[in-house]
C-alpha cells in the first residue's frame, strides 16, 4: 500500500521519477544548460533558481506539486506492517476522541492584583535589543508580565515602528530551554553567594597590586553605565586592563575614520535626502548594518516612482539583498572594490574621464547630484576604502545633508584585533590571574592564529570567569560559569546609531536568577549587593541635571530613549586629501585592469540568519530562509556559476576549502550575481556547544579566519570531493504556475521610464471584475471588508515580517529534516526571482501571504467546510474543524497553505508555553493552517471599537491604526492593510494606483492581497548596457 | 428443498429496516451522550479550595459581580478576583472561620489560591466578556441562576450549539444594558396588562422579540451572517 498520492500530476512524470520518492536523489542540475537558456532567451524571462533557468525536470516536477516531491510520503523507517497496525488502531479510535472530557484546570489569580493590570489585555513597555553594541528600539507586548511579542518602537527614531530580524526572533531566547540555569564552578552547581566569596579572595589580592593581573574582555559596549562602571574599577585598579572583542566588529570603519579624520567617528546617514546612493560592498538595508532599520524606512520612501525617486548603485563581493534592490548592481571581488573606490574618486576630483562605461556614468550622476548623494562603504571593506568614501562625500558637499558625523557610539572604540592580541600576550606571558568575559564566545569566534581557545585550557590563567546565556564553548573552559540575564530579564543601557540612549528596562524576573554584566562589575568593585537596576538607575541620577529625576526617569523608560542624549553632527574635515595619505589616489585603476588578486578569493560574511553563531540556538533564525539562498539551516560554500563550471562542481557537491593550510568541507551553493574567482563563506555555522538546535548545523568556518584577513583573502582553493550534502533550501518549494497561454509574469517590473510611459502596463491581463456566473457577496453593507497591499518597490528582503508572523501566530519551527522534505511552516514567505544573465541578474522579492481570494480555489474543495468566506472577505480557517485532507492546499494556486505533517509544535516544554501568543490557536498535527489577516488582531480590534462605540454613544471604527504582524513590523514600510469599505483608508489609496496588480489575476481568483509593481530607475546612460 | 420458509423473507426486510434503525438509534445515543453532563460538565459542581457561595454574597448580601470581576466589561477576561479582595471583608468578619484558612493563608504566604476552572472552553474558541456585557447579554444569560448557587457550577453546555443559538437568534436573548448585572431581571412576557413590562429608551415593550430588535439596532449588533462567521470565536 502506498501512503496515497491524492493528487494525479497533469503532466506524465518520467519513468524515472517514479522510484525516486526521495527529493534528494535529485538529478543533477546541467549548468551548461543554464547558460544556453540564457542565451537563447527560451527560459522563462522571471527565475527562481538556476533549476528553473534550466528547465529541469526535478523543478517542473516542483511547479506540478502541492509540496515537494516526498513531503506527502512516510520516508521515517516504517513498516508497512507497522504502519497498518498503527493505522488500524488508531482508526478504532478515531470515534472516540470527540468524547474526550476536558480535563480540569486551575485559575490562579494574584494575591495582590498590582495596579493597571487587567488580565487578559496585553500591555507594552518599551525596551532595547542591543546586537554589536547598537540599541534597536522596541516594544515587547507582555500578557500578565510575560513576553509574547517583539515591536519596533514607533516614536523612536531609530526604528519608527520597524524591527529587524534579530530583535524580533531574540524572545525566543528569553525562553531557550537550553540557557544556562544555574552558576557553576568546573560543572557543579553553587550560589551566588558562593561566587561572590569565593572570588573574593583573589580580588583582594588584586587590589593589592592595583589590579595587575584582571583582565575584563567584553564585546562592543555602547551602555553609559556600564562603561562607566568599568572606567571606574579600572581608575581604582589602575593595572587592570579592558579588552573588548567581537568577531564582527567595525574594526575597518574605525580605522578608516582615523585615516581621514584622524579620530574614530561615527558616520550615520540620511537617505531621505539622497537622490543618488552607492553602495561599496555595504548590505545597509539587512539587519545588522547599524541604523538599517531606519535608513531601510528612508530608503524605502523615496522608492514611490511618482515621487522624486532615488537610485542605487551597488557595488558589492556576495550578493544580497541591498545588491539586488540596486539599479545597477556590479559584481566585484571585494579586494577590487579598493580599486573601483580610488578609480570613482580619481575620476570625481580630477574629472578625468574613466574609461568605464559604468564609472564614468556614475560620476555624471553623483556631480549632478551634489549634496544630494550618498557613499556608504561596508564593514568588511578595509579602511582606505572607507577614507576614500570619507573624501568622495566631502568633494561631493554631502557632508552636513546625506552624511553626519557624532562621537562614536562605542564606549572603547580600540581596535578589535588588536584588543584581543594583547590579550592573548598577556596570557602567554603569564600576566592574566583573573580573567572576566562578559559575553560573547571567544573560544569559538576568536581569530584562528590566537588559539585562544587551547590557551583557555591550559593552566595558564588562575581564575576565568564566564558571564554567558549557554554553557557554550567558552564556558565549558571557564572554571566559573555564571548564567546571563536575557535582555529582556535585566536593566541596562544602550545607545542606538545615533547616539540615543535607551534604557533597557526588564519585562520579567530572570528566569534562571541570570546575572547582568553591571552585577558582575559591581561584583568586582565590591559592591555585591547593588542590583541592575540600582546601578543603572544612579548612573543617570548623576548625569540627570534637573530637579525632578523621577519624572525624567519614568518619561525615559514609558518612551524607551533618554531626552537629549542623541549625538550632536559634528564638524569633521577629511584631512587627508591630496596628501600622501589618500590611499591610491595617485595611482589610476580600473576595475578592467588586471585584478588585484591573483588566485580565488575567499570571504567572509555574518550569516544573515546566525549573524556570527551567536542566534544558533534560536530555531527561528535557524529556520529562516536566508534572503537569495533561502537556505535554512547550513551554511554553503557560496561560488558563481562560471567558476561552478570551471571546477565542475553542482548545487549538493560537497566541496573542500583550503587556505592558510586548513581545510573545511561544506556544500557548494551556486548563486547568481556571485562574482567570479571568489568564495563566500558564512560565519557562526559548526557550533559544537551551542544547544539542542544550533549544535552540529553547518561547518565552522572559523579556524580559517585570522585577524590579518578577518574578511577577505587571496589564496584559497576550492577542490572537489565527491561527496553530496543536502541543503535545505526552500528556494523551489512553493513555486508558483501561470496559466497555460499567460504572458502575465509573477513580478511585474518596468524601468522608471517604460513606466511614466505606460504606467498601467501591470494591469494587463487582469480579468473584467464581472466575470463570473454567480452574484457576488456585497460586501458594500458591512462595516469592513478587508484588503491588503503590497509594494514591491518598498519590499527590501529583510525577511523580517517572516518572523514577525511566526512569533504572532505561534508558528512552529520543524528541523532541517523536515524543511527538506519541504514541509516547513511559515504561513508568509518572501519569493526572490531574478531577471537577467545569471552573471548579473536583477533581483526581485515578493512576500507572499495568503491572498484571501475572493473566489477561493480551496473554500470549494473543502469536504468538512474548514474553509470558509467570512462576511468580512476573510478565508477563514477552522483548524479544530479540519480533518487534513489536504485538497485546499491542492488547488491552491498560490501555494500559502501549510500542513502539520506531524507533531510539529512543541507542547512540553514548559518555557513556550510563557511565550505563545494566547490570542491564537496552538495547532496540532494534521491540520491544515494559514495566513489569516492577524484575525486576532482584527477581533480585538472590533470589539475595542464596538464596545467604545456603545459605551460613548458615538461611532467608532476601526482604522488605519490596526496592522497585522507583518505589517507592523517592517521596517520599508511595504505592506499596508485595511478597510476596503472605507474610501480613505490607506490600503484603497495603494490599491487605486496605477501599478497595482493581482498575482496571478488571470485565474479569476480575486485576491484582496494585491501588489504594486515594481519600478526600476536606472541611469540612462547605462540602460541596455 | 427449502431451509428457509417464505416468511423469512419478511423478517430478512424487518431486519434491514431493523439495522438502519439500530445504526441510526445508536448514532443518536452518541450524540446525545454527547450532550449529557457527563460530557459538558454542566451542572457539576468541582471541588474547590474554599465553598464560595455566590448565593450568599450575590443574593445574601447584594454584593455587585464587578466588585470582584472587575475585567468583565473591559476584557475578554472577566477576571477572579485577588486574594486581597476576599480580605477587604473577611480581615473583618468571619476572621476566624475555619474554611476561610486558606484565603488567610494565601494572604499570608502570598501564594495563590487555586480554584478550578467552572466555565471551561476549548482552547479553539476565544470568547470575550466585554463584548457580550456591553451590548446587552445579561451575566445570568450564560451563568444561569449564578445567585441561587450556594456551589458554582456551569449552568450551561457551552457546547457550540449553545453559542450558535443566541448568535443566530439574538433578539431572544437581549436586555438592556442597564438590565446586565441584574440578578433578578425577567424578560418581559406577552401580557396586555404590561406587567413585567421593560423599559427601553423611554418605551415600554411587552415582548422581547419587540424589545430585542430595539436593543439590536440602539447596540448595532452585527448581523447573523456577521457573527455566525467562523472567525468570531475561532481563530
């Protein structure tokens, strides 16, 4: 017996296929035949993946399908015997589990109720996720002092409502089952007290010698007290020495503000005011760039084609998803950026014309635009780049308009590298008796050559002190191991890009009697007793001038940021124009000259997911579709199609990496718009401590990286091995067909001045709003009728409403495993197409949710009715009333339809059941579920109003001011939703624009998620080229 | 040679009706086991930490619902009340009664008391106070006779049925708003002499189906279709 195939395939499979019901005996991808279809221009003009460039069999059989080949079988070693045994029971007892009593369950109410709290309605306190010392500002939603739910903090400017992916995804580290619990000394259990005498003792001795032998290495501090509170310590103990170290550090934009400014500052930028923005190999619009939220905002604004639209130039090494929201977007290896930098510089300041084509257009449109442009150069590029960005902002009159200066946010801006090499002297020179690291995972991050995680081990250092989230690879060579508080458990302090200060405050007690890095200093100075908050709270007493501090401190934490603390622009002359400093000014490069590098070059980049591995525990993160890859749990080695070619490697060949005489092994993963001769390796992958999730995923990458190539190098060798490794990529899951006959693509895209030609050019192919045999729903008499939109132009592929939605509707995270077998759970996922030769493609991203068609395919074929139209527009699902036949998800044309395959949801452990959002059904195995409007929201939303509405006597409705999750969280601003029976709401204004159009509209499915097309602005001067 | 005699035949048609009937009869037990208390808890008295009655505080000593469910009108949640609420009265009388020890002790320890849950729902179906209370549901609608229960039971199935009932029928089951909390309220009845008449926007109604289409209109309550979608209750 076969666990049945329901559904027949419309085309004949090939014979083949037939046997292979695994997906991972996958034909191998021809990538000669990539190339040929693009020449030959007979693939399809919009792509998802090479695959489909190819016209693969494997992705035609993809677009056929429901979920991926195998998603629907039983491939988990089960008898056919043991199965029939099984199923035979449990159809017994299929009867009886309608009879089922519910069990009988307790009201706890409060002894003392505190004030302001009405159970059941959910408050907000507004907070800071702090990542590489910068403070994304938000709101956590808190149902009787539990998180729920993480917000961006509308009125904060740093975030104006949106998020980014880590602040949203880190409540699910609040509630990691696999946090540390409990101080440890060499594995066993003490107290606090324990640790407070018992390093005591050798504090004392320090003491004696002005702290000669303590060492406090931390990562980028941005908090005010805490900086202070070590500043003092170390002017009582004036031999003791403060390291700080991350492993994605700004090392690069330090130096190079030294180079031209002669002082580290801080640069941050305005994109409102920027017509014309390049891009040196800098990813500003992903989270963790430093103000990506809002520069994302601002970016995303000027992108209304209507308006005064920007452009963007990106020049960049990996491809991402700033790269592919470029207008012109140039592949480079990040070693040759150096040289496009001084070419674009030479070319600005001496008007020599380049011979680039693509140089000497980007100099007439950055000279007619000055002072309205805008140089932003990414992390990983080396400092001359950086100073050469300083001076071509200058030259161009940006400073002041597109470009600010203020002190520097970090607290001990010293070199990062550098830092931890003193270190590391130290320890060698036997100089380190007490040796405190507050966070961070140097044992595992550290730079290869350091060895500091062998040198952890030896005896060298007398007392190591570890204040850490996770027995991790630091902890486990750490003698004393003291659990970290989570942000959310503690106070602190923390400043944002641009200088603002908020106060982290707690939203719960710590969960595990966490300790914050401000005990620990005050541990150390003596101070045993003070708490968190004490601390933070006499810090700003001190710097709080005005008579009424309370009132100042209570406005601070109900805002989430300190008045008056955001830096002031600063005056800052790049000094090193001209002179012998300008980094190869004098001499004229072009990118057509000889590269600069001989062999591959090897990469490194944060993961967009993991970042450096420290979010490797967090299944959400883990599980997120890395924008362009969307590849889930593992990291690849990411190389171009024509170097795939060269070495005859393909998509699940396992490759060996070689440099600096180390070697790994990963998965090859060939992306478009890679440059050639060059490797891309992610960071924070192979943990081998990190937790139940994170442990074991991926290969570490690391032990290749040393502090004289912390980014990049030439040198590496990339062989062959003849192994296979899967990825699970989601990348062709859920792949959309169009209509047999249809022209009309999924993305709809037009360059700025095709569009102000023929700016309905999306709407082609739509079908009459009459056609159809039945009389619709007026919807006309109801109060509200629901719609969405959303603008693909604004769409930057931060992947942040994936997980806004995830943790809104108690989406459960499933394994790599699963997520192979394509039965991963997101209800909204973000579709990346590319458009173009596969050298250079154009990128384009469309999140799709459910669309709520108005002729839903799946209502109809629904036998139970767990599919219904709400009076409302709403695809209602019922999932206590879902069998799990899986039909809707059949005819469901636009693929949004998930299904519980098993057990997925993780009903034991008792830390999610603190953190699910009680206002949404926690689904079980064998229901089908999707997206629903954040239909929670709109109840809570229409029983405020309706209430209100009877209690004053006057009509109240529901307005702009309700937001689904994904919504709420983008930082772009790309989807609106709303009322489309009020004319004035903001989602009819989208709606009613010209470049609206309905996803596979031709199949007469009115849906009422719609998207606006997008527009490209390219330089004319390069069009076509 | 025949086994069987003609009249078999009759008895082998009886005995398909038989069977149809038998299979019929035997879905209907289920179902209306189903609906006994067995099932739906309605009518059982739990055990609880403390004998509350709220025959004696409600009708006894005419103590209001909100004094003690402070959230209904404003949450989903109606609320139970804290510790301290009980001891507003009881630091006063009944200071040594022996079943209120551990209302003592919970205000003693600071440990919660434990009640169980009398009026359960599925963990599928998200119902609201506040709704229901604003526009004119009376607490006794649901609860039933909540004041005459010296122990608290559930007075209803709760059952979808229950719900749909109302959701489809809503002027048979509405009160004016000032009318909620009141224990004692009838509705009114056909009756030419208007006794037991309501009053309702300074007009007398003899007739609850008259009444409950006033109320309905003056509290804009949805429309069937509108709160008979799935989404109402089911999220």
């Amino acid at each position: 017996m076969s666990i049945d195939e329901h559904k027949t395939k419309p085309a004949a499979a090939p014979a083949a296929a037939k046997s292979d019901v695994c997906p991972t005996k996958r034909k191998q991808l021809d990538l000669a035949t990539v190339r040929e279809q693009i020449e030959d221009t007979t693939g399809p003009e919009y792509w998802r993946s090479l695959e489909e460039l190819a016209g693969s069999e494997e992705f035609q059989e993809m677009l056929h399908r429901e979920f991926p080949k195998g998603a629907s079988e039983w491939l988990d070693g089960f008898s056919r015997r043991g199965f029939l045994k099984t199923m035979g029971a449990s159809l017994a007892l299929a009867g009886l589990t309608g009879c089922t009593r519910m069990p009988n369950t307790e009201i706890v109410p409060y002894v003392r109720q505190p004030e302001n709290v009405i159970p059941g309605r959910p408050k907000f306190y507004a907070t800071s996720h702090t990542l590489g010392g910068y403070a994304s500002p938000v709101l956590v939603e808190s149902h009787l002092f539990r998180p729920t739910k993480i917000e961006g903090n509308p009125q904060h400017p740093a975030s104006l409502g949106g998020t980014d992916v880590y602040a949203q995804a880190s409540i699910l580290d609040l509630y990691d089952p696999d946090r540390a619990q409990d101080i440890t000394y060499l594995g066993d259990v003490r107290s606090w007290n324990a640790f407070i005498s018992a390093i005591s003792g050798p504090m004392m001795a320090e003491k004696s010698l002005a702290g000669g032998g303590v060492r406090i290495l931390t990562q980028t501090v941005s908090s005010p007290t805490l900086a202070a509170q070590i500043r003092d310590y170390l002017a009582a103990n004036p031999q003791a020495k403060w390291h700080v170290y991350e492993p994605i550090n700004r090392d690069n934009v330090v130096e190079g503000a030294k180079l031209a400014f002669g002082e580290p500052v801080e640069t941050r930028y305005d994109l409102s005011k920027a017509d014309v923005i390049v891009s040196l190999d800098a990813d500003f619009l992903y989270a963790g760039f430093p103000g990506s939220t809002r520069y994302t905002r601002d970016f995303a604004a000027r992108r209304n084609p209507d308006a005064n639209m920007n452009r963007l130039y990106v020049i960049e090494s990996t491809p991402s998803s700033t790269g592919m929201k470029a207008d012109h977007r140039l592949p480079i290896r990040a070693a040759d950026i150096l040289d496009f930098a001084s070419n674009l510089h030479i070319s600005l300041t001496a008007e020599i014309d380049s011979n680039t084509k693509f140089v000497s257009a980007l100099v007439k449109d950055l000279q007619s635009h000055k002072g309205s442009s805008l140089i932003i150069a990414g992390d990983h590029q080396p400092p001359p780049v950086h100073a050469l960005a300083h001076f071509i902002n200058q030259e161009l009159g940006n400073v002041g308009k597109t470009v600010f200066y203020s002190e520097p946010i970090d607290a001990n801006p010293v070199n990062r590298a550098e830092s931890l090499k003193a270190l590391v002297d130290d320890m060698h020179a036997g100089k380190v008796d007490v040796l405190l690291i507050l966070s961070g995972n140097p044992a595992y991050d550290a730079p290869a050559e350091l060895e500091l995680a062998s040198l952890l081990k030896s005896p060298s250092v007398a007392t190591k002190i570890y204040l850490g989230s996770h027995r991790n690879e630091t902890a486990e060579l750490c003698q004393w191991h003291v659990p970290e508080a989570h942000y959310l458990e503690s106070w602190s302090d923390a400043r944002a890009y641009d200088g603002t200060v908020s106060i982290i405050q707690p939203l719960i007690e710590p969960l595990y009697n966490g300790k914050s890095a401000h005990e620990i200093i005050a541990v150390l100075a003596g101070d045993s007793a003070a708490t968190g908050h004490d601390l933070v709270q006499a810090y700003w007493q001190k710097q709080h001038t005005g008579a009424d501090f309370d009132t100042f401190w209570r406005k601070s934490l109900h805002d989430g940021w300190v008045e008056g603390t955001t830096y002031a622009p600063k005056q800052a002359i790049a000094k090193g124009v001209g002179n012998e400093n300008t980094p190869r000014s004098t001499t004229m490069m072009t990118i057509t000259s000889p590269s600069r590098i001989a062999g591959t070059e090897l990469n490194f980049r944060r993961d967009p997911s993991i970042y450096d591995g420290r979010f490797s525990n967090n299944g959400w993160l883990q599980e997120l579709p890395k924008p362009l890859t969307k590849l889930t749990w593992d990291n690849p080695i990411m190389i171009g199609p024509a170097m795939a070619e060269r070495l005859k490697l393909n998509f699940k060949d396992v490759a060996e990496l070689e440099f600096n005489g180390k070697k790994v092994k990963g998965a090859v993963w060939i992306q478009a718009g890679h440059p050639d001769n060059s490797i891309t390796v992610f960071l924070g992958y192979g943990r081998t401590r990190a937790g139940r999730v994170g442990s074991g995923a991926g290969f570490d990458v690391y032990p290749l990286r040393t502090s004289q190539a912390p980014w990049f190098a030439d040198g590496a060798k990339l062989t062959a091995t003849g192994e296979t490794y899967n990825l699970a990529s989601t990348q062709g899951y859920q792949t959309m067909e169009t209509p047999d006959g249809s022209e009309r693509p999924l993305v709809q895209e037009r360059s700025l001045a095709e569009y102000k030609k023929e700016p309905n050019f999306a709407k082609k192919g739509e079908p009459r709003p009459d056609l159809t045999l039945y009389p619709g729903f007026d919807y006309s008499k109801e109060a509200y009728s629901w719609g969405m939109a959303i603008d693909l132009n604004s769409c930057v592929g931060c992947n942040n409403c994936i997980i806004a939605c995830q943790s809104e509707n108690n989406i459960a995270v499933v394994g790599r495993e699963q997520t192979l077998k394509g039965r991963h759970m997101h209800w909204l996922r973000v579709d990346t197409y590319y458009n173009g030769p596969r050298e250079n493609p154009k990128g384009f991203f469309q999140p799709l949710p459910c669309m709520q068609c108005e002729n839903a395919p799946c209502e109809l074929v629904c036998p139970v009715q767990a599919t219904l139209h709400s009076s409302e527009g709403l695809n209602d699902m019922v999932y206590n009333r879902c069998v799990g036949t899986r039909y809707c998800s059949n005819n469901c044309p636009y693929k949004v339809r998930r299904f519980n395959f098993l057990l997925f949801q993780d009903w034991e452990t008792p830390q999610f059941k603190l953190m699910r959002n009680p206002d949404v059904t926690v689904r079980s195995r064998g229901v089908m579920e999707k997206c629903t409007y954040c239909v929670q929201r709109i109840s809570e939303a229409r029983i405020d109003t309706e209430t209100a509405t009877v209690r004053e006597g006057k009509e109240i409705k529901i307005g702009d001011d309700l937001q689904t999750a994904c919504q709420q969280s983008c930082p772009a601003n790309a989807i609106v939703f709303g009322n489309l029976n009020d004319p004035n709401s903001q989602v009819n204004k989208w709606k009613a624009q010209s470049r609206n159009y309905s996803l596979l509209g031709e199949l007469n499915t009115r849906p009422r998620t719609t998207y606006l097309a997008e527009v490209r602005n390219p330089n004319p001067e390069l069009e076509g080229s | 040679m025949q086994i069987f005699p003609r009249s078999s035949n009759a008895i082998a048609r009886a005995s398909l009706a038989l069977v149809v009937l038998a299979v019929g009869g035997l879905g209907w037990v289920v179902l209306e086991l189903e609906r006994t208390p067995y099932i739906t808890n309605a009518g059982v008295r739990k055990a609880q930490p403390v004998p509350f009655s709220h025959e004696h505080h409600v009708t006894g000593l005419g103590i209001d619902c909100r004094y003690c469910h402070t959230s209904v009108e404003t949450s989903s949640f109606a609320g139970i009340p804290p510790t301290k609420t009980c001891i507003n009265c009881h630091q006063q009388i009944w200071t040594n009664a022996a079943y209120l020890e551990p209302v003592r002790e919970s205000y003693r320890t600071g440990h919660s008391l434990e009640w169980t849950r009398v009026n359960q729902l599925p963990d599928f179906v998200y119902f609201n106070h506040s709704i229901h209370i604003n526009k004119g549901v009376g607490c006794n609608t649901c609860h039933g006779p909540i004041d005459h229960m010296p122990l608290t039971y559930q007075y209803a199935s709760l059952q979808m049925e229950f719900c749909l009932d109302c959701h489809r029928n809503t002027e048979k089951y509405l009160r004016p708003r000032d009318q909620v909390f009141n224990m004692r309220y009838e509705p009114p009845v056909d009756d030419p002499l208007g006794k037991n008449a309501v009053a309702f926007n300074g007009k007398n109604y003899n007739n609850q189906i008259e009444l409950g289409n006033a109320l309905k209109e003056a509290y804009q309550v949805r429309s069937v279709k509108d709160i008979t979608s799935c989404n109402t209750c089911h999220r």
